[in-house]
C-alpha cells in the first residue's frame, strides 16, 4: 500500500481547519502502541514486542511516559517495511496493483 499523496493533503487542509476551531480534533495526528494494534490488525502485545526489538521507528513524542509517532510516521515505516494496515484513520492509502488485480 501506498500514501495517496492528493488524499493525504486533503487531510492536512481538514487537520489545519479542524485545529482553527474549539474542542477535540476530529483525526489522530498521533498515535501510540494502542493505535498500533488497531491499524495492523495485531495482538495486544505486538507493538510493544516492536519496540523492544527496535523495529519501530524512534517515537515523535511522549505523552505520559507513553510513547508517540506522527501517523505520518507510522505510514511510512509500514510502506517501508511492508506492513499492512488494517485500520487506516485518515483514509489515504491506496492498494497495490498486484492486492486489487
């Protein structure tokens, strides 16, 4: 699966707008190893065994001791290490030639 580069700025202008006005954002911009399990479809345990073996990319950020990737991030190392996501929350992947044929 690829980043959908138009798909992907269209998200970014409705972030922008949606950080304009008040309340809660309306798309995650971060995600922790709970995210994970969610976008890959994996156990519990899967993203924590990931990032004890320094297979996840560094983390962006941290939030209450608990580790934090921009999405954008977490797209990237799945495109760069061939994982599929399962959950994806802002809707900008496009499936491979070879998974639609």
């Amino acid at each position: 699966m690829k980043v959908n580069q138009v798909k992907l700025k269209a998200v970014t202008r409705r972030i922008a707008a949606d950080l304009m006005k008040a309340g809660p954002l309306e798309l995650p911009v971060m995600v922790g190893l709970k995210e994970l399990v969610r976008m890959f479809g994996v156990k519990d345990n899967t993203p924590y065994q990931w990032r004890s073996k320094g297979q996840l990319p560094k983390e962006d950020g941290e939030v209450s001791n608990n580790p934090q990737w921009k999405l954008t991030t977490i797209y990237a190392w799945a495109e760069d290490t061939n994982r599929k996501i399962v959950w994806d929350p802002w809707d900008v992947l496009d499936e491979d030639a070879d998974e639609a044929a």
